[in-house]
C-alpha cells in the first residue's frame, strides 16, 4: 500500500511540473544541514550512531536538499517539489520525497521570510537488521527498505542577491520523522516572469522581471 501511495505521490509531482511548466515564475534550490534535532522520546533512539551529545539529542545527519517551486500566484504563494538524501541517525541511506505549498509571509528590502508545509513519504534502508532494534510497526518493508507517511513544515528566510540568485537559511521540522534541523541552501530562479501578477505599486525588491534592478 505505502509503496502505491509513493507511485501516486510522484506522478502528481511530475504533473504538477509539466502542468506549470518552466516559462512560469519558477526555482529550484539545494539545502544542505549537517546536523539532526531529536527533542522527543524516540523507541529506537539507542541505535543513533554519531552522537553529538550524551542524550542522543544532537546527531550528526548529513542531508541534502533539492527544491522544485512554481508560483502561482506573484511571487508570494508556490507549490514545490522536494527530494532528499541522507545519511540517517543510524547512520543508514535514507530518502525523503514532499510536496507542498509555501507562501511569503514579509518582504523587507532584499530580505524575505516564508513558511511552507506539506506531505512527505520517508525512505531509509530497514533498521530491523540493526542489533537491539525494536519493532516499530509505523514502518511497512519493502525489500531492503522500510517506508511511512509524514509530514513537514518549514520558515524560510531568504536574501535576495541579485535577478537569478538568493542565499538561504531556514528552520525546518520533518525532514526525518520527529526531527528538526536548520539549513543553508542556494536558490537560482529559472525563470522571473510573474505567471499572476499582484499588483503593488512600487516593488523594487521583488523579481517580478527578467531584469530585476533594486
């Protein structure tokens, strides 16, 4: 069942990417964290290797982070596509898959701040095999791997630095099941033209064309 759910997950993304294709105000994005905040008790927390504290609260997780977005309306509302890989607090391969939504909340000058949420499907290689490991039936095996539904949710600054590329740094909640992390990523705007435009006046500050001049 869950691997069905994730074939339906990926078609409505490819859809959704030819749907409202690249002539659209559109991203992509790479995030990248080095590091895993597991706050809540957790069944197998005894198995997380690279412990950054005693607690186990802290762990060294590697992930990266790439970001489809297309607005649909200016460039304050969009629905994205995300797809991650990681090294996870076992220290096992690990994928996550999410489609959401994210929407502007302020804009000051260069600087943007936005929140984003949506649905997620985890991946990682079965942690059964690992010694000591307690059954967790939140996870359905397929093969090697073991998968469940999420979801996560994220605020984003941003920093606008010029027509085609922003600097990055968010707090984000889900990119594993129970985690928080924080994030550096690059964003590089394939295309600036509004598909809806809003109409506000004077924006300087917003890509709102190919040739964004602050």
């Amino acid at each position: 069942m869950i691997k069905l759910r994730g074939i339906a997950f990926l078609t409505v993304i490819v859809f959704i990417a030819i749907k409202f294709d690249l002539s659209a105000q559109s991203t992509l994005q790479l995030k990248f964290t080095p590091i895993g905040i597991h706050p809540f008790d957790e069944k197998n927390s005894h198995l997380f290797e690279n412990r950054i504290d005693a607690n186990g609260i802290f762990i060294t997780e590697p992930c990266f982070i790439l970001s489809y977005e297309s607005f649909l309306r200016s460039d304050v509302f969009a629905i994205r596509g995300m797809v991650g890989f990681l090294s996870d607090a076992a220290s096992k391969p690990a994928i996550l898959i999410h489609l959401g939504a994210k929407q502007r909340l302020i804009q000051v000058w260069r600087n943007s701040l936005s929140i984003g949420i949506g649905g997620n499907i985890y991946g990682r290689e079965c942690w059964d095999r690992i010694p000591h490991y307690e059954t967790d039936n939140s996870w359905s095996e397929n093969g090697k791997w073991e998968y469940k539904l999420g979801f996560m949710a994220e605020i984003e600054y941003a920093l606008f630095l010029n027509d085609k590329n922003d600097l990055t740094l968010s707090i984000l909640y889900g990119h594993q099941p129970n985690t928080f992390t924080f994030t550096i990523g690059y964003k590089y705007w394939i295309s600036s033209i509004i598909k809806h435009p809003k109409k506000c006046g004077s924006c300087p500050f917003s890509k709102t064309s190919k040739h964004w001049n602050p």
